[in-house]
C-alpha cells in the first residue's frame, strides 16, 4: 500500500511541474518555431478574413495562436502591429494575423489547422507591466504581463 501511494505522489508531482503549478499544460516551442511581431505603420486589414482563430493565449513572451485556414494556399502567417498603442490603462495594442500565400498550386501546403508562436518582446513599455492584446478577428482581448 506504501509503494501505491508513493507512485501517487509521484504522478501528482509530475502533473503540478508539467502544468507549471497554473493548472494550463505548457507548451515549448521549439526556437525556429518561434515568429517576432513586425512593426508596420501603414498595415491595413483587409475587410474578410481567411482564416478563423480557435484560441489564443500567452505564456510568458510567446502568444500561442490556434487558427483554422479558409484557404489551401496559406504557406506562412505573419503578426503585424502598426506600433501605436491606445491610450488606456494598461496600455492596448491590436494585432492583425497576415497569411502568407503562394503562387504556386500545391497540395502541400498549410490546410489544416496550425499552431503559430509569437515572440511578444518588441510589445513591451518602460512605463507598464502589461499590455492588453486584441487580436483582430478574435473575440477576447488578452492580456501579456511581463
């Protein structure tokens, strides 16, 4: 009886470091997985997206992004921010998911669902700890504390 309640404490044990005591599994991503955000100040959106966005959620600096394309010809996905940020408390920035397609017919390329990584550093303020993301085309506004 010993022994199973020892196996017990051990599998907890190994739930608690694997879920990194916030109740959420961890993910890690490997470093070339990883995208930066580009600053762009003349980025327009366009006014039908191809793609849906399933969840999103950040941990530590890297926004983790669930998305579903529309279209079979998706090769890559870009995160855009024009650099403002609204003048609210905590400070807010929108971010737009810009699909990158391909010229070419290929059976290949991105149709199912994809998990894109975000490296959210270039976000932060010397005046702030938080910044509140909205996603657009994405319901929740999320909120990355650094």
């Amino acid at each position: 009886m010993n022994i199973v309640l020892r196996i017990i404490n051990i599998i907890l044990l190994l739930l608690v470091l694997k879920t990194g005591f916030t109740g959420k599994p961890v993910f890690l991503p490997s470093k070339d997985t990883i995208s930066i955000v580009i600053i762009k100040n003349d980025y327009k959106p366009p006014a039908v997206f191809n793609y849906t966005i399933k969840t999103a959620q950040i941990t530590d600096d890297i926004l983790h992004v669930h998305i579903i394309p529309e279209r079979k010809n998706i090769i890559d996905y870009k995160l855009i921010w024009n650099g403002l940020y609204y003048k609210t408390y905590p400070p807010k920035v929108t971010l737009f998911i810009r699909p990158v397609y391909s010229q070419k017919s290929n059976k290949n390329l991105l149709s199912t669902d994809h998990n894109l990584y975000f490296n959210l550093t270039p976000l932060q303020r010397n005046d702030s700890i938080k910044v509140g993301i909205q996603l657009l085309n994405y319901q929740e506004l999320l909120m990355y504390s650094y």
